[in-house]
C-alpha cells in the first residue's frame, strides 16, 4: 500500500472527484483532502491510498495533470520521522 501526495489541488475539488481521477489506475483505499482546522476551507492538497502498482501508475499520469485548472504535483508521500510517539501515522508531502 501506498499514500500519495497529491498537491496544487483545487480549493473547490471534492474526495468523490479525486477518488473518480485515480480510479483509472487502480483501487483507491482511501482520499483525505486537508481542510484548515479554523476555517473548514481545503488547504489545496490530499493523501490518497493506493496499492502500490495502482499508485505507480497513477503518480505518472496524473503529476503536471491539468485538474481543474491548475497542474497537480502528485509523488508519493514520506512519513512523517520527528515528534510524537503515537500510533498516528502522518505523511508529508516529498520537497
């Protein structure tokens, strides 16, 4: 299983019209866009949870995708190494 980060996401893109675009590839397990916590508003990227041959073949044909105007920058995602100590896991986007 994969997570990917999926950046330059349109602020009005829905998880249904995300989980619609990476379907083409393969299953998706899961889309969560990242909302800001104040204003409920999307904070412009998502993670989105794949099998690994599915979410291969997605990051190569949705990275530079025009989604709504805007060209998405889609890699897969880190998990996040310093703090915590929880079970939590948490991804970051790769820089």
């Amino acid at each position: 299983m994969k997570v990917l980060y999926v950046g330059n996401l349109p602020f009005t893109a829905t998880e249904e019209e995300v989980r619609a675009m990476y379907s083409e590839f393969g299953t998706v397990n899961s889309v969560k866009i990242i909302k800001d916590k104040e204003t409920g508003r999307s904070r412009g990227f998502c993670f989105v949870e794949m099998d690994d041959d599915a979410a291969l073949k997605a990051i190569e044909g949705t990275n530079g995708k025009d989604f709504g105007g805007r060209n998405l920058r889609v890699n897969e995602a880190r998990e996040k190494t310093e703090g915590g100590g929880g079970e939590r896991r948490s991804f970051s986007r790769d820089r």
